[in-house]
C-alpha cells in the first residue's frame, strides 16, 4: 500500500525530517495492518454495542428535553465578545495582507 508521507504534512500543515517521515511511514503501515486484521475478524454472533457503558453497566440517564442557558448569562463571563459570539484570539498560524485581511 502506497503512504504519501509529504501529502499527509501538508493536510496537517507540518514539515517533518527525512527521519520522522520514515517513522511516521512505518508507523502508519503498522496501524493500518493492524485496521486490515480487524476487517477479518468474523463478528457476525457479536451484538452490537453503542458504547463501553453497555459492557460494564453503566446506567445513563434518560434525555429530558429541557431549556438551555440564556445567551446574556452566558456572555457575561466573556473576556472579550462580539454581538452575540465569543470573540476569541486568532489561531497564531493564519497570515494576513498589508490590510489586515486573512489570506485564507
């Protein structure tokens, strides 16, 4: 199975070594191994399970629809806000033009 290592940097926007890539390489054929030996498994008597709670009993309680915290409660707590929204830091990454405006 072919592993684009360089593909996987730039979706996740890193640049690793010619050393890392190896072992991020092997590391991936490793667990997609591992994926390929679990598709063989014949779990066809196996009931379905939603959750860990359904193997060690853990009693969740019912989804009573009920009313949610007020907005202005909410944002009274803020450190910084904008109309109604958090207004939060930007992601230290995202690049701007002379203006100020995101490229992205």
């Amino acid at each position: 199975m072919e592993i684009d290592v360089k593909h996987l940097e730039a979706l996740a926007k890193v640049q690793l070594s010619a050393d890392e890539e190896q072992v991020m390489e092997k590391d991936l054929r490793s667990i997609l191994e591992h994926v390929k030996r679990l598709f063989e498994l014949d779990v066809n008597d196996v009931p379905p399970t939603f959750g860990s709670g359904d193997i060690f009993g853990v009693d969740l309680d019912e989804d009573i629809p009920r009313e949610g915290l007020k907005r202005d409660l909410i944002l009274v707590g803020a450190p910084s806000i904008h109309d109604v929204f958090f207004k939060v830091p930007r992601e230290s990454g995202a690049s701007r033009d002379e203006e100020g405006k995101d490229r992205s």
